[in-house]
C-alpha cells in the first residue's frame, strides 16, 4: 500500500504534469527534517482552488476563502492550498483578505518561523530559501523576516512560539525572544478561545513544563484579553514533571489546584477559556474532592487515627464525587506527594501520602457500591415495603443507604437494604 507520503506526491505530481508549481509544505517539511512522524501532509500549489477541484476526482472546498482545497486520495485527506500573501492584517490576527501570488518564495514568506517556511518539490528536493534546516540543526526557533514586525502582524504568532519551543525542544533565537517580549501586549487582541487551543496543545505536547517556564518567563498569561487565576499556577513555583500525569484533563486540574483557587473560582476561569462545560465540570470535581480530602486529612488526628477513619475519609470522598474522580486523585497524589503533603495543615511526610493513596486504590476497588445505580433495592421497592409516597426524604433515604454499603457497613443485599430502610424511617420521622 501507498505511504501517506506517496499519496501527498500523486498530488504535487498531477499538478505539476499539468504545468502548475507544486510542493509539500510547512509542517510535514519540518517534521521530516527533524525524523519526527508526520500527522499530515500539506500541499501549497500555483493552481487556483476552481483549477484544483477540476483536476481531481474527489475534492472537498475546506477552505475556498483562504484558497484551500481538500483532495482525497484513497480516503485520506490532503490539503492543497493556492500560493498566497496576506494582504492586511486586521487588528493583530488573521488577514482580511488573501491575494494569490504565483511565487512559492512568495508564499513561504509570510510563514510564521523557518522551519515551518521549507518545502519539497516533485523531485524531493528541499527548498528552504531562510535557513530553517540550518536553524532546526543548531536547535533554534526563528521567525522568518523581522520578528517584531511577524508577531505585530500576528499575535498568536507568540504562542506559536511557544509552544513550537517547547515541543520541538528549541531555543528561541535571541532578536525573535526580544520581539516576543515587546509584543506581548498584542496578546489582548487574540480571542480567548485561540489562546485556550494553544495552551491545550502545549499541556498535551512534548514539554509541557517547558511551555509552562516560557509562558512565566513571558508573562503571556498576564497579557491576555481576559484576567485568568491560572497565570498564578505558573509562577516560579516548582510544579511536578506534567509528564506524570497521563490525562489532560488532569494537568489542568492539577495546575488550578497549584494556582491556589477555589473549585469555583477554577471553573470560573475555565470558562473564560472557553472550555467545554463537561471539562470544566471535571476539574471542579476532581479540585472540590482534593479539597475535601486535604480538610478531611486536617481533622484526623494522626496520632491515634485508625486506618478505618482514613479509608471512611477516602469513600465518602468517592461516594460524593465519584470514584473516577478519586482514581484521578490518586494519580494526582503520587504525581506530586511532596505538595499534597504540605497541603494539610500539619503536614504528613510525603511517604504517608502516596501510602495512604495505594490503599485507597485499593479501598475503591472494593467498594460494594459506589452510587445509587448499584444498590440492590430501588426506590421503588423502599417506597412499596414502607407503604409511602415519596418526598424529598427518600433520595435522603436512598443515599444513606448508599453511604453505608459504601462504607462496607451493611451487605448490598435486598432484604438487608429493605429492613434498614424501615429503620431508618422510623428515625427520621421521629426527627421529623
Ligand atoms: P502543527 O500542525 O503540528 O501545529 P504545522 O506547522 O502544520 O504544525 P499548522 O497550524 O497546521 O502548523 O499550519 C501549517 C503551516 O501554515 C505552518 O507550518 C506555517 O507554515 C503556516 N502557518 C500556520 N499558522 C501561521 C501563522 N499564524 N502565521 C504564519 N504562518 C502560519
Ligand atoms: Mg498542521
């Protein structure tokens, strides 16, 4: 079968046969230089897109406006794209409108660093008219042309470096680090939305923690349009290797928790970032139950404090967030002991830490039940063996019995559930 690579050629090659200039370019281009896998393969062609379309038999018009074009060689997509320069830049991103150029040197030009302005041509040769092979062999990142002039016409240009820095292990060439601290301020025109994919992918990429240096070193987070509580996460505090926590989600849970904030005051942020709401409910989780169980750690006497009470702490914890949330802690816990440890008010060695979360691991896989789902009675059958009509005490009812089999303190059995319940009842009609 044919390489993805292949595929890309077929396409440089029809166009050229048929007169057209064509190459691979940017992304891919650097990629192979640096041995690196390639995601995916991009076009740039002299061809207008209407001349695109109508040499191949399947094509998609991703991008008409910005003169892209999407061919499909056995059902992978490829993107090829009309030599272009952008006119006029508006208000420090994206230009307002394209121009097609019939030059390549023309359209690598207006690329962003050097080593995303290289192309290969239908014979596999390197074009490469800034020296971004060269750059990438001495380890550095560099605009092309004059930096302060590229991030002013591009902000998000700076975060490009960023994180471009950081995954591919690069130092920011000397005038384009100075540029990038003069612009800074431009930051404010890029939409937060933007800002949120670019962090996204620097948390998820290669180097997160080098990302997360340069965004302090660059004080990017105070420069953007919105204030965010997560610039306090990145200070110069040591923070754990990211890399220890596999899930995304759980490095930004781990960072708000480390900025300090509140679970609300971290959802709040993460929707000024424009998260999903199902992201940020999950960060809010996972922060509200780290917070109970460094409270809960707090009011434990650890002189005299029996292993039931902390495996109680643990479960309830679950049983209130979820057990998905605590293995998520868990993973946080072992990732950086040393800060949960120092959390709790009288702190615990770090090695009590990590002890006390294997147990817990342990402690939630033998839960019997771990929400109101897996309860061996419904509510239903409550209702019916009490001869009630259900009220706002009932979800009460259900959960305190959840609560016990949780806590192992009463068989997940039907009857044994049922006959608690009349107990219970009886309680709390007393109450009242
Ligand atoms: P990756 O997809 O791994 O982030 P990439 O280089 O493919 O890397 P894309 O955002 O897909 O990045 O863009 C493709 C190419 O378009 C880049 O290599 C670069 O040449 C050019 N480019 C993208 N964004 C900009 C920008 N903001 N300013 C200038 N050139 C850009
Ligand atoms: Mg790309």
């Amino acid at each position: 079968t044919e390489s993805l690579r292949e595929k890309a050629m077929t396409i440089v090659h029809r166009l050229t046969d048929k007169g057209f200039e064509a190459c691979l370019v940017g992304g891919c281009v650097r990629d192979e230089q640096l041995g690196r896998p390639v995601k995916d393969y991009d076009i740039a062609t002299s061809a207008r897109p209407e001349q695109v379309i109508a040499l191949f038999e399947r094509t998609v018009p991703t991008g008409l406006q910005h003169g892209t074009v999407t061919v499909i060689i056995g059902k992978r997509p490829f993107e090829v794209t009309t030599f272009r320069k952008e006119a006029d830049y508006e208000a420090f991103r994206r230009p307002s409108e394209v121009e097609y150029i019939d030059s390549l040197l023309e359209d690598l030009k207006r690329r962003d660093f050097t080593m995303n302005a290289m192309a290969i041509d239908r014979e596999g040769r390197l074009i490469d008219p800034f020296g971004g092979r060269a750059d990438l062999q001495r380890g550095v990142l560099r605009c092309v042309g004059e930096a302060e002039e590229r991030f002013r016409e591009d902000a998000l240009r700076m975060l490009r470096c960023i994180r471009f820095a950081a995954e591919y292990n690069l130092q920011v060439d000397g005038p384009t680090w100075e540029a990038l601290i003069a612009c800074m301020p431009l930051l404010r025109h890029i939409a937060m939305e933007r800002v949120r994919l670019e962090l996204e992918r620097m948390l998820a990429g290669n180097d997160p923690n080098r990302a997360l240096e340069l965004l302090s070193r660059s004080r990017a987070l105070e420069h953007v349009k919105r204030e965010l509580k997560l610039a306090a996460a990145i200070g110069p505090d040591s923070i754990t290797d990211l890399k220890r926590i596999a899930r995304d989600e759980l490095r930004w849970a781990y960072l708000y928790l480390r900025a300090g904030v509140s679970p609300a005051e971290a959802a709040e942020d993460m929707k000024t970032l424009t998260f999903s709401k199902q992201m940020m409910e999950e960060i809010k989780r996972t922060a509200a139950a780290a917070d109970m169980l460094a409270h809960g750690l707090e009011r434990l006497d650890r002189s005299s404090a029996e292993e039931e009470e902390y495996r109680r702490l643990w479960l309830r914890t679950a049983l209130q967030y979820g057990r998905e949330t605590l293995r998520g802690i868990r993973e946080l816990m072992a990732a950086d002991a040393l800060w949960f440890a120092a959390r709790c008010s009288s702190p615990l060695a770090a090695g009590a830490v990590t002890r006390w979360c294997d147990h817990g691991h342990g402690w939630l896989q033998t839960m019997p039940a771990g929400e109101l789902s897996e309860l061996s009675v419904t509510g239903q059958a409550v209702l019916e063996r009490l001869k009630a009509k259900s009220g706002p005490w009932t979800g009460k009812l259900l959960n305190r019995l959840l609560e016990l089999v949780a806590l192992g303190e009463l068989p997940n059995e039907t009857e044994a559930l049922l006959q608690t319940a009349e107990r219970e009842y009886v309680t709390m009609q007393k109450k009242g």
